[in-house]
C-alpha cells in the first residue's frame, strides 16, 4: 500500500534581513516566509516554502493570502491521495486552483521532498539528476546608498563569496540611478559583472534612455525594465540594444516563456520556482528557452534555505545556466530556521547532499521565528 499524504501545517516564520533591501516597489526589513510540513502516512515529512516579497507589493500572493489557500483550498485536494506521484497531484492542484504558484510551489516542494527521503534520492535526481554540484551565486547590493554598495561589493569580492552584483534600481529619478550605478561599476571595473534590476519601473521611453545609458557604463545584463505585461515594448528593447534584456515578471511560466519568444524576444529568462508553481514548472520553462535559443538565469524570490535548495536542486539538473545564479536568499537573512546552513564558498554554493532536499528544520528555531498570532 503506498503511502498517502495524512496533514499539511503551515507557518508564518518572520526573519530580519541583515540591512534594508531597497527595491523599486518596496524597502524590505523582514521576509516572511510560509513554511509547509507535510506529513505522509509512512511516517516521513516533506518540507515546502513558499515566499513573496514586501507583502502584495512584488505580486499578487501575500504570505498570509498563500497560508490562507493553501489550508482552504489546496491540502484539502491532497490529504488522503497517494503522495508518491507527484505529476498527477499537480494536475489535481491546476485542475482546481487557479493562479497561486507560490502557495503550489511550496507544496510541489514539499511532494519531491517526501518523495526524496523515501527513495534515499536528492530532488535533483528525482528531477533527471545533477549535472553540477557547485552553483554560480551573485549578490544583490540593494543598501539604497551608492558608498555602502562598493564597501559591500569589495567585501563580498574579498571574501570569494560573489563576483557578480545585481544592483536595485527604479525607485529614483533615471539620471540618478544611472549616476549611482555607473559610479558602483566605475569603482569595481573588470573585478565584477555588474547588471540592473529595474522590477517594471520604467516607461518605454525612459528605459530607452536609461539602458542607452546604462550600455555605455559597461553594464552586462538589465532585468525587467518595465512592466511585466508590456511584452511587446520588452521585445523591441531586447532587438534595439546589444546589452540583453533578462525578462523576470514579463515570464512566469513557460507559457510566457512561449509567446515572447515567438513574438522575436532574444535574450535571458529569470527562472523562479515560486512564479512557476515550482521545480517542474520552472524546468519546463527552462527547457524550452533553450529550444529558443535564450539564455537560463537562476532566480530568487529571496527565500530562506528551504525554498533555495529547492531551486537549486532543479538549476543543478541545468547544463547550460549562462547567467548564473541569484540564490542567495539565506545570506540577505539574520537568521534562519535549518539545522545546518547552505555552504556558500568560492562565489558560489553547494547543492546540498542527503536525501530530498538535503535540509532538516531546527525546531527551536521555528518555534522561536513562527508568527504566534
Ligand atoms: C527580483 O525581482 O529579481 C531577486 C533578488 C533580489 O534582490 O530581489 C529579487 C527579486
Ligand atoms: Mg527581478
């Protein structure tokens, strides 16, 4: 008799970031992460995370809205089914919820999880096996203060932790965040890849001239310059300019990932587990950008360990990742609520080892994190 899924717990685990996190949309202080336990009839539990940023400020899911729908609407349709298959229990999930990646994300995690510990398998191999154990990592300088991003940038260059930084642009006048960008890749020259993330917050004509600009600083790579649904314009601007376009909220999933790129989109595609209801949704877009020729980059919704090791486990099974990765969520956080940390060393991370997500909770933690009201 195979086993059944018998409960799904949700928490709400509140953890400090370690600074301010300045994005277009929002400052973040705090991540609130919904973490899943999900306990099968053979006595083993997969564990599941599912994160936002800044509340309904980045999208449409709100750490409280996925906790509320995952206990409503989706454990239901899986309490009592047979937990070892896990394609068919994410039909049953998209047959009868809508939208919701974040909350199925988590919940797909938590199935490879359990999946994993009762083979004795890593979710990477559950998902086609692990071509790389050693990922690429770059790090976000987000401090909202051109000084404070160098020292961070040579810090973490030092340290061999990151030499590659994203930079947080979009809450400012275009000019200044040009000015503060081509002064943080002035100061660190070819020591480091320097690229923008403007999370939507330009019109077409200011990222005309904001890229242009950003182009000629030496900038490599200029993520999500405007709005997500604003396809056509990200499309033009991937064919105007030689600096490639990395579209992060314009492809959610590989149904996105389809219409840019028959409409002519060349460039890079940020996957996420979270936008793409999780691991096998983000591989399936994975999979058919590089059918299309366009470039894979790991992304992040700034989770905690758990929901990066899931997304690492699906990027290790990736050959090609030419943009790297951005899985540094648990380094952004004071603390956190595993055992034993990622291993994040020559600017990079391990791919955990052990069977399925390779992570154990430390229940003091959790209990001293969870929200209790
Ligand atoms: C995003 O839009 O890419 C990833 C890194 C970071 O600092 O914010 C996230 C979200
Ligand atoms: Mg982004």
């Amino acid at each position: 008799m195979s086993a059944v899924i018998d409960t799904i717990e949700t928490h709400l685990v509140d953890l400090p970031t370690i600074r301010q996190h300045k994005l277009s949309m929002t400052t973040m202080a705090c991540q609130t992460l919904v973490l899943v336990r999900m306990r099968h009839s053979d006595g083993i539990e997969g564990l599941g995370e599912a994160t936002t940023i800044g509340g309904l400020s980045y999208g449409p899911e709100s750490p409280e809205s996925i906790q509320c729908n995952i206990d409503t609407y989706l454990a239901p349709l899986l309490i009592g089914e047979p937990s070892a298959n896990v394609n068919r229990l994410r039909t049953r999930m998209n047959r009868h919820v809508r939208g919701n990646a974040i909350a199925k994300s988590a919940l797909e995690t938590a199935l490879l999880d359990a999946q994993g510990k009762r083979l004795g398998l890593p979710v990477a191999e559950l998902l086609g096996g692990a071509q790389r154990e050693h990922l690429p990592v770059l790090w976000t300088l987000a401090s909202g203060d051109t000084h404070k991003d160098i020292d961070e940038a040579f810090q973490r260059l030092d340290d061999r932790r990151h030499c590659s930084f994203k930079l947080k642009i979009g809450a400012n006048a275009v000019d200044d965040d040009v000015r503060h960008v081509a002064a943080i890749k002035a100061a660190l020259g070819d020591r480091a890849s320097v690229r923008v993330d403007v999370n939507q917050a330009w019109d077409e004509a200011s990222a005309v001239r904001g890229i242009a600009a950003l182009q000629d600083a030496g900038i490599e790579l200029i993520e999500q310059p405007i709005p997500a649904r604003h396809h056509a314009a990200l499309i033009r601007l991937s064919q105007r300019f030689h600096v490639p376009m990395l579209a992060d909220e314009a492809v959610q999933d590989a149904q996105d990932g389809f219409a840019l790129a028959a409409g002519g989109f060349g460039g890079a595609y940020a996957l996420k587990i979270a936008k793409a209801a999780g691991p096998s949704g983000a591989l399936e877009l994975a999979h058919l950008a590089r059918a299309a020729g366009i470039g894979l980059y790991g992304g992040t919704m700034l989770e905690g360990t758990i929901g990066t090791a899931a997304a690492l486990h699906a990027w290790a099974t990736l050959d090609d990742l030419a943009w790297g990765s951005e899985m540094f969520g648990p380094l952004l956080l004071t603390d956190d609520i595993v055992a034993e940390p990622l291993r994040y060393h020559d600017f990079g991370v391990d791919l955990p080892r052990g069977p399925g997500l390779g992570i154990q909770l430390d229940e003091d933690k959790l209990a001293h994190y969870r929200r209790k009201h």
